[in-house]
C-alpha cells in the first residue's frame, strides 16, 4: 500500500544517459535568473504573469536561440500527450473533464520568438545578439496559465490551488542541445538546471501561499496581497494556494519547516515526519542548502510531489501513507532538488534513490510503522508479481532500467522499474559492501554532486571508485539481466 502511494510520484530512465553540461562547473552564482510576477484570478482560474529572465550562458558553446518548456500546456484539450493516464482520469478530474493550458502573448527584448515542439510545448526565443560563454542576456515574457480543475501539479483541486511548473521553464542543456520534455504520464518529464528566483504572487486577500522560496516583502492593496519570496540556486520554483490553510512551523537547524494543512486531524505528526526527516537526511547525506521547506496537503491524484523546497501531498492518504509520502518526498530534495538527475531517462535515479532513503529514514526511527524488513518485503512481491504478469501478458519481460518515460507501458511497470528494482538494487548494494561504504558512497555522490545534473555513471562512480569490483553489478541491474 505504502508502494502504491509513493510508486506514482516521480520520474527518471534511460537508454542514454546524456551528459550534462549546464551550470554545474561555474561558480554558485553563475546562473540564469527568473524575476516572475505572477497574478491570480480566482474567479476565471487563471494566472497571468511576466518573466524577466536573465539567461547565463554556462555552456561552452555560442547560443543564438533558447528554448523553455511549457509545461502548463499538456493540460489543453487537444494535448498529444496527457498528463494523466486513463486509470487515474476519474480521480485526477474530479469535477470531469477539463482544460487549461498555457499562452505565451510576447516576449520583448529579442529578435524572434515561436511556440512549437512536438506537442506546442517548446518556446523557442532568437535573442537579439549571440551569447557567448559566461555572458548573458535579458528576455521578458509575459504569458496566461489556464488552470483545469484537477487534483494534479498544476490545477484546481477542491481546496487548494496547485502551481507546480507555472511559469516558462528554461530547457537543460546538453550535448545535444536544449532539451525539450513532453509530459508523458509516466514519471515526472522534468529536466531543469539551477537558477536564481524572485517571484511575486500577487493574490486575493484571502488566500496563503505555501512557496518554495522565503518571503521577502508583503504588502496588500485593495483586495489583494503581493507576496515575493526569493530562492537561489533551484530547478524549478512551486507554490500552493489555499484560502483554507493552516502552519505549523518548526526550526530544524536553521531550516524554517512549515505545514500546510487544512484537514490533517494530526498535523504535529506531519510536522514530526518532515522535521525528523531534513534532520536524517542532512545528517547522513549532507546539509540542506534552502532556508525553508514547505510541506503541504493538498489535492493530488497520486501521493505526493517533489519540488525544490517544497513538496505536495495528497489529502486523501491515510496516517501511514501520509507519514511515509512526506518521508519519500522530502528525500527528493536531496534526489532531484539539490542533487538533479535525468529524470526522462534514468528515473531509478532520483525515485530509487528516494524510496532507499526512505527505508533508511524508517529502520532508524523504529516508532514509525515501517521497516526495513517490511520495505524490502513489499518491494520485492510487487516487483515479481509484476514480472511474472508481464511475462505472461508479452510473453517476456523487459526489466532494463535506463530507458526513457515514453518506452514504459503503464505505470505500474514505470514504478517496478523506477522505484521497487532501484530500492532492491541499492539493498543489495548496501548488503554486499557494507553499511559504511555505502554510505560513504551516497555522501559523496551528495557532496561532489549538489546544484548539478549527475549522470548515472556519477552516482555509480561513488560506489566504484571506492575500490569496489561492482561494473557487474550495476550492469546486470541496469540491463536487466538479473534474476529477483
Ligand atoms: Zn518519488
């Protein structure tokens, strides 16, 4: 059960582990910088917004166009690829059908602009001069979000309102250039780079914001409320508003923890989880580098998301879950938020990684329902329930684990695959050096990696290079040649 919640949230696979080129070699402070002002209709559920983007040229090479993803634009009617899978429509659309999307209306300051892409989810922008390494440029967009009603990263739900990739998101670069994301249901199609923010909501007084950034000015006017927050060196930026909410805060070595809540009967156990967690998590990896996390309940067909600094849970999770989905996703500020990886290709990297923290965090807390034993468990009957049916069903099973989210046929053997095979193989892993080196290997792979996309051979150099014979090992896992 605790698989099911979490086995929906997140994403990365890969038949390609491309190699990442973006900002990790230059300072802390090289980066491409969004300044969004952002304004919510709650009427017509609708944001609209500028960008004044300052884009840092990190790659080695001249760059003449660059290209944003439009995430919100999966959620128009005729969308080729759908964020939601058939089997989660009814509990994602919980009003029935219904569209948003996003319009980008112009963009100043440049030579050309287009919408385009395999699925109009590609901005693409010829700035006015070439840019060439370490220098940069200024764009402004100004754009509309439409917002569905749907219990999702970006929609209406019932009692919040969820902005998760609300704004044009600059594409990572690679060696083969920008990388566009189509949002496949499968896994979280995401691939960002880290960059400076100040963002400003400006909302209707009655609402909240739960952000991923910290607050730096609040002022209200007629109605309405403009809140900034700021956030450096983050791939992405997420808010949560409510006109409901409630927090509960607490100081976790310099860290300002919040809970979002509006119909958590235990919200000091929330609280708990997710203080408990950056501290385990810090600890034992390395220190979170934001100065707050935000925790929020709110509506969402799966168990929850992982944003930089901020994480969404479902509502609709009992104690167990609840608990054990916060744990998860805030593990995910460590896999994804500070340390990012190829989530359209490699997914067992962030997801697998998140679940073995996950079981960390619980064998070292033992007042919780969860452990080790019982991870490893449900983990391993999941998975050969799932290889035994596939078998039967296409007559042989495909259990590589690089591969891209397109290539996977459902969800349930995207999360065998991302989440049940990675958690078994960093068990394994762990059983076969020993609980000091494996350890050693994730701080390591934590340290020389934070700010950065690391490939797949980063995480796996850790463990290598500490002069354990593992190549065939991980190939075997990898490649699926290993019998579970
Ligand atoms: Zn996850």
């Amino acid at each position: 059960m605790k698989k099911f919640v979490c086995l929906l949230l997140t994403v990365c696979a890969a038949a390609l582990c491309i190699t990442f080129t973006a900002c990790e070699k230059k300072s802390k402070t090289a980066v491409s910088e969004y300044e969004i002002f952002a304004s919510y209709d709650s009427e017509n559920k609708k944001l609209t917004g500028t960008v004044d983007f300052t884009y840092y040229n990190s790659t080695d090479n001249e760059i003449t166009d660059i290209k944003f993803n439009l995430y919100g634009n999966a959620f128009r009617e005729d969308a080729t690829y759908k964020p939601v899978s058939q089997s989660y429509t009814n509990k994602a659309y919980y009003a029935g059908a219904s569209w948003g999307g996003m319009s980008v209306e112009q963009v100043e300051n440049c030579a050309g602009w287009n919408i385009g892409g395999e699925d109009e989810n590609i901005l693409t922008v010829t700035l006015l001069t070439p840019v060439y390494p370490e220098e940069s440029a200024e764009i402004r967009i100004s754009y509309a979000l439409e917002l569905a009603l749907v219990n999702h990263r970006t929609g209406v739900t019932e009692n919040s309102v969820n902005l998760g990739n609300f704004y044009p998101t600059l594409c990572a670069y690679s060696t083969e250039g920008f990388i566009e994301c189509n949002y496949y249901y499968c896994g979280d199609p995401f691939v960002s780079e880290c960059a400076n923010y100040s963002v400003t909501l400006d909302l209707p007084q009655g609402y909240t914001a739960a952000t991923s950034g910290k607050l730096k000015n609040e002022s209200s006017a007629d109605g309405r409320k403009k809140c900034t927050y700021t956030l450096e060196n983050a791939r992405d930026f997420a808010a949560v508003l409510s006109d409901k909410f409630q927090v509960v805060s607490k100081n976790v070595n310099g860290v300002e923890v919040s809970y979002y809540y509006y119909s958590d009967s235990s919200p000091q156990v929330s609280l708990t989880a997710a203080c408990e967690s950056v501290e385990y998590f810090s600890s034992t990896f390395g220190k979170y580098v934001y100065p707050t996390l935000c925790v929020v309940e709110t509506g969402f067909c799966y168990g929850g998301m992982e944003y930089p600094a901020l994480t969404m849970i479902s509502d609709e999770l009992d104690s167990d879950n609840n608990v054990y989905t916060i744990v998860h996703e805030n593990a995910h500020q460590w896999w994804y938020a500070m340390v990012g990886s190829d989530q359209l290709n490699s997914a067992w990297q962030d997801e697998g990684l998140a679940e073995y923290s996950t079981l960390m965090f619980f064998e070292e807390h033992p007042s919780y329902s969860f452990t080790r034993t019982g991870i490893i468990g449900s983990a391993t009957k999941s998975y050969r329930a799932y290889y035994t049916v596939y078998n039967q069903i296409f007559g042989e099973t495909d259990t590589s684990m690089n591969r891209n989210l397109k290539d996977f046929e459902s969800e349930y053997e995207y999360s065998n695959i991302a989440y049940n095979k990675g958690l078994i193989m960093f068990e394994t892993l762990r059983k076969s050096i020993g609980d000091d080196k494996f350890t050693a290997g994730l701080k390591k792979y934590f340290s020389s990696n934070v700010y950065r996309l690391a490939s797949c051979e980063d995480l796996l150099g850790c463990f290598i290079n500490g002069g354990n014979d593992l190549e065939g090992f991980f190939d075997s896992f990898i490649e699926g040649k290993i019998v579970i």
